[in-house]
C-alpha cells in the first residue's frame, strides 16, 4: 500500500475555507447539483485518503447523497 502524503497547512487552510464557504448559507438547487457533481466526488476522494480526514468525508458524502 502506497501512504500518500499529509496535506501541507496551506492545503488545509484551503479545504477549511471551503467548508466554511458551504456552510455560509443554505445549499440552492444550484448549489446542490454543484455538490453532487464529478468534480466535487473526485475532490472528496482525494481528501478521504488522508487518515484524518476520512471518516469525515465518508459522512459528509452521506449527507451529500441524502439531499437528492
């Protein structure tokens, strides 16, 4: 198994101003088809394998998928 590599501070800094911005205001339709798109699916993937982060993510693609 290959151990990817942790996130640099700035890289965190930027998935928190993401949440941030997510949870600012309510999700519109828009914003929910943004949510479910690829783009963001293969983003969320990429940050599940970081140890720290994976079971947070599982859930908030939990929620994601629960909204539709």
């Amino acid at each position: 198994m290959i151990k990817q590599p942790a996130l640099a501070q700035e890289q965190y800094a930027c998935v928190y101003a993401w949440l941030a911005l997510l949870f600012f205001r309510e999700v519109d339709d828009e914003g929910l088809i943004q949510l479910q798109s690829a783009e963001i699916a293969d983003w969320l993937a990429l940050l599940k394998r970081q140890p720290a982060l994976a079971a947070s993510v599982a859930l908030l693609e939990q929620k994601i998928a629960a909204l539709s």
